[in-house]
C-alpha cells in the first residue's frame, strides 16, 4: 500500500514538474512574440449623438463614447435610468441647442459606477482633460454594486481588449477587473477569450511564473483603434436664462398638474404603478462597508488620475413617497466629505426631510422632473460652460 501511495505521488509530482516546465518554455518562447496587429473599428458617424443608451448598441455607439471624451468642450454626462426622460430640460436637448455647451449622455437603469469605470478604462487616453459628468442615484448605495449584465453591456469585447493592451494600465487594475469576473463568472453563459484573460490574470496572481504566462497572451489580441472623424457639432445659441425665475415657474407647473395624490408624483405614474393598494416604500438599513460607495470612489479616483474634469451630481428620492430616507445620510455624508477633500465639484439635490423638499424636482418617485433638470443645466453651465 505504502509503495502504491509512493508511485501515485511520484507520478504527481513528475505531472506538475512538466506541466510547470512547459509553461516556462511558452512564456519565455513563443508568448514573447507579439502580434503588432491593428484593428480599425469601421462605423459611419459623422458627428456626437445627444444621447446613447448601450454601448452594445453597436460600434457607433462605442465610437459616440470616444468622440465626445475626445471634443474637450462639451460635456460627456453618465447616468442610469433618468437618462431615458423624454423632458425637454434634460441637458444633451437643453444645454446643447440653448445653453452653448454641448451635452451628451451615456446610460439606462443599472449603469452604475463599476460598469463606468471599466467603460472608461477602455478610454485612458481619451479622458484626459474630458468633461465627464456622473449623475449618481442614491438607490444605488442599496445593492451590491454593478451588477454583470450592465458590466457586459458597457465593458464590450472592444473596450476589454483595449485595456488588455493597454501598457499604461496597470497589471494590478487588471487583476483588480479579473477579481469582479471571477466573483461573477457563474453568471455569464459564454465567457470568451477576453473574459477569461482577467480572470486568469486575477486566479494565479500568487504565481509569478503563471501570471507571467497569461499575461503575456495578451499578444493574442488587436490593438483596437477608432477612425478619427470630422465631428460635426450642432449649431448653437446662447439664451439668457433667468434661472430664480424659471425654477419658480416650473415649480409652480409641476404643482399645477398633480391632482391623483398628494406625494408629488406625476398623475400618469401614481395612477400605473402606485394607486392600487398604496403603500409608502422603505429602504432597508445600508451597509457600512458599501461597495457601490468603494466602486465610485475607484472611478472619481481613476478619472482624477487621468486628468479628467470630473464631477458628480447626486440624485434626489421622493421623501413623501420613501419613509426613513435619513438611512442615507451616513452614505451621502462620507460621500460629500470625499469630493470635498479631493476639490471634485458637485450638486447634492438628496433630502430626507419633506420638508425641505422642493415639488417638481422629481416627477415621480425617484426620476428627475423638469425643474431638476433645469437645476442640472445650470450646474453643467457653471462647472463647464465658457467663463465670461
């Protein structure tokens, strides 16, 4: 038996020795040989759209990314589910065609700040002296972060392999994204070659001879290039706003049109998804160690780093509809503490108090409403527009 036991572990270890040595002979042989290939990403843009939904809408709408990142006076503005508003006040309608400031927007439910920063990743160079505009949602601080559909939705196969070959991102911010695949890799049916690179990257970070190996296969992969176009913006006019006023106005239109309820909620909402059986809604007691808060001190830090011109604009909840809202205090406060001591500009539109609550900020629940946009259009105004 003993001598059975021996002749196993011989054999396993002699398995492991060849297996070990291979691995050396590839890394220092045959992976060290790099492919120079380029692949240019045909599309037929013209100029930047207002607004983009996915990025998996198709090249052009990764190619719509790139191009406002790389026109440096307009604004890039990032945001979840308030980005699909049909509000004529939203800013890449407004600001662009009144305001002289160039807006576009990125983003639907779900697009949260992991899914951007690895987005944005892909963009390194690009994002030098960008404008780059996060709207952040509270609600957002009360899941676990991104989820993997909206990661695999923003972080497409062209932008992870242009973080795979790009050598000014570093091995551990590689390792780091092969860290949240890997936590997540049961949820995705069919990884791919550039999925399992990172994941890779992260699993064998404890072994040099292995990390070398996969990561050297990143010679496997293009260097994924977009054409440079002859960016058509769209003509402009500069209309003086007198924002006191026309925030009184829209306050006073948006009070003026509710008539279901008494929460100031748009009547079409309340009646579709509130009347039957209303309840008032409460968001469970956040936790400390929130990783949506680390995920979107990594992307403000990233696009610090990188020269970006970042700022944030913090959403609002409806505390006539949402009861205990102050859970979020704690959250906003480190937040807000954060942004302050890294000079990041931003506008906090969040309270807990009804009180302080102003009507028509949002038109329903959560959802910004004309005077919160208009709110908005002035932030991007003063932050970005031209100094006179």
């Amino acid at each position: 038996m003993r001598n059975l036991l021996k002749y196993h572990i011989t054999a396993l270890l002699l398995a492991f020795v060849v297996s070990l040595g291979s691995i050396i002979f590839l890394t220092q042989t045959v992976l060290k040989i790099e492919n120079p290939k380029v692949k240019t990403i045909s599309n037929t843009k013209t100029g930047i759209d207002s607004y983009t939904y996915s990025l998996k809408d198709g090249v052009n709408a990764e190619h719509n990314l790139y191009l406002s990142l790389r026109e440096k006076k307009g604004v890039t503005l990032l945001g979840s589910s308030e980005l699909t508003s049909k509000s004529e006040y939203i800013p890449h309608i407004f600001a662009t065609n009144n305001l002289n400031l160039r807006v576009s927007s990125f983003g639907h439910a779900y697009f949260q700040s992991y899914a951007m920063y690895s987005a944005l990743l892909g963009y390194r160079n690009e994002v030098k002296n960008a404008n780059i505009c996060i709207i952040v949602s509270p609600g957002w601080f009360d899941t676990d972060g991104t989820n993997i559909e909206a990661f695999l939705e923003f972080a497409t196969p062209n932008l992870l392999e242009r973080i795979i070959k790009d050598e000014g991102i570093t091995l551990a911010e590689k390792q780091e994204i092969g860290n949240y695949l890997h936590r997540n890799k049961y949820l995705i049916a069919s990884p791919g070659r550039r999925i399992n690179y990172f994941i890779n990257l992260f699993e064998y970070h404890g072994f040099p001879v292995l990390n070398d190996y996969f990561r050297n296969r990143k010679s496997e992969f293009a260097t994924i290039q977009y054409p440079e176009s002859n960016i058509s913006l769209p003509s402009q006019k500069t209309v003086n706003v007198n924002w006191e006023k026309k925030f009184s106005e829209l306050e006073e239109q948006f009070a003026n049109n509710v008539h279901s309820n008494k929460m100031f909620i748009n009547d079409e909402y309340y009646e579709e998804y509130l009347k039957k059986d209303y309840k008032h809604a409460e968001f469970s007691v956040l936790k400390s160690d929130n990783q949506e808060l680390k995920d979107l001190y990594l992307l403000v830090d990233y696009l610090k780093k990188n020269g970006a011109n970042v700022s944030i604009i913090i959403q609002n909840l409806n505390p006539y509809h949402f009861e205990k809202l102050e859970r979020f205090n704690p959250i906003l406060t480190k937040m807000t503490n954060y942004l302050d001591k890294n000079d990041v500009p931003y506008l906090n539109m969040f309270t807990a108090d009804s009180n302080d609550y102003v009507p028509g900020t949002l038109d329903d629940i959560m959802h910004t409403g004309h005077l919160g946009w208009m709110k908005i259009n002035k932030f991007l105004v003063d932050t970005y527009g031209e100094k006179k």
